[in-house]
C-alpha cells in the first residue's frame, strides 16, 4: 500500500528522556516511559502503535534511566520495528534531544516525533500527506478535548496554519490542543541553538507562528499520563483500546 509504503520510509522519534517529576508519586522506578499500564510499559503501547501503523523505523531519544529503557527493548520481540537510540549526555530538552537525534542518524526528510508520555489515535498516513501538502517546516497533531484548560488550546487561521498557543488556565471549554505528536522537515534544527537545552513547546514551536507550522486536527483517543490521575485513569482504558 502507497501510504504504509511512504511512513515505512520515515523514521519516529520518540521522546523518553525525561524525568517524569509530577508522576513520582505513583511511580518512581525510573522514566515515564517505563510506568506500568495494565501491565505492561506505556512505552510498549506507543511501540505497538507505530508498529500497526505501518512504520518500519524508531529512534528513541535518551536520557534519564537510559539503561533501563535499553534494556526492556532488548528483552521485546522486534515488532517489525528496527530500532536506534539517541542518549544525550545531559539534559537537553524535547528540543535539544530532536537536534541531537537529527544529528547523530543524518536525517535528511520529513520524520515524526512522539511524546513518550502521551498517546493519541490518528492516521499517520493522513497527517503526512497533509504535512506534505501544505509544505511547512512543522505539523502538529491536535487533539479535540473537552476541556482545554490544563493543557492550553491552540489557535489556528482558516487555512490550518497554527497562530499561537494559549497558556494553560486551569479550566477551558471544547477545543483543541497539542495532541504531542508532530512531523518536522530537517531545517527545524536552525531554529534550535547549538548546544545546551531547549524546550520544543516553549521556544521552538512558538517561534514558527504563524506561517511555518500547520495543525492536523484528530479526534481519536487521547491521554497523557503525566500526572497520577490520568496515570490511574490509563490503568482501564487502555487494555480497552482495538487499535493498541
């Protein structure tokens, strides 16, 4: 199939270097990635996705419990994913860790990037043929809450384009909001510095408004799992879902 076909030839970059602070109440084993849904690593079901979804490449972005994260690849069947690691050093920041990535495997076309602690049911091969047609350097996967408060909405003009994000408020109303799924063209590492942290959502993305970044409205399935109550939530709705 022509759309399998195009995402079998795009790497997914999966963010999993983070240190999971809000969720240390309920898990402090190590990083989010590795907290335990139903009993198996939330990691495992983001595998699963790209894996269904017709991808054959995963790059995961390392930093904070690395080995750990390693090891439990090692240990998996392979899915049909080949899979690399990306470890920074230190701290780098979602940003930081993407221009490491780039970087170290010379990726030269469009890839995907995932949150490592959050999921959300969509067509990939949709969303790359939309990023493909309105040739921006960025496209982000929006999710449809109901309540946009905690996460922050997303602005967006007649034509898709992405004209600001909104700070979180604490309470919302029906909307969308960065669902942490993006596809990015190669040149979005110009818009990082060199060395040192930088943070994606905070200085990258904003700085691409408006005009070079596009959203891809979803309305499948989402969770974030970065605080214990949406953690305790995964723990029965997950199982629950065909497509993982």
């Amino acid at each position: 199939m022509p759309d399998r076909f195009a995402l079998a030839k795009c790497k997914a970059l999966v963010l999993v270097g983070g240190f999971g602070t809000r969720l240390q109440p309920v898990f402090a084993r190590g990083p989010k990635a590795m907290a335990p849904i139903g009993g198996r690593p939330f990691l495992s079901y983001l595998m699963s996705q790209l894996a269904a979804s017709g991808f054959s490449e995963v790059v995961l972005c390392l930093g904070y419990g690395n080995k750990q994260i390693k090891e439990w690849v090692e240990g998996q069947p392979a899915l049909g994913l080949r899979v690399a690691c990306s470890v920074e050093e230190e701290p780098l920041g979602t940003g930081g860790a993407i221009r490491l990535a780039v970087s170290n495997l010379q990726i030269e076309s469009s890839f995907f990037v995932m949150n490592g602690d959050s999921i959300l049911e969509l067509d990939f091969a949709e969303m790359l043929r939309a990023h493909h047609a309105h040739s921006g350097t960025g496209t982000v996967a929006l999710a449809h809450v109901a309540d946009t408060g905690r996460y922050g909405a997303v602005q967006m003009d007649d034509f898709s384009r992405i004209t600001a994000f909104q700070e979180k408020s604490g309470s919302g109303s029906l909307g969308y909001i960065n669902g942490g799924t993006y596809i990015f063209e190669p040149r979005i590492v110009e818009r990082m510095v060199n060395r040192g942290p930088v943070s994606l959502e905070r200085s990258v993305l904003p700085a691409l408004c408006p005009g070079e970044l596009y959203g891809h409205r979803c309305h499948g399935y989402f969770i974030d799992i970065g605080i214990p109550e949406d953690f305790q939530r995964a723990q029965t709705e997950l199982g629950g879902l065909s497509w993982l």
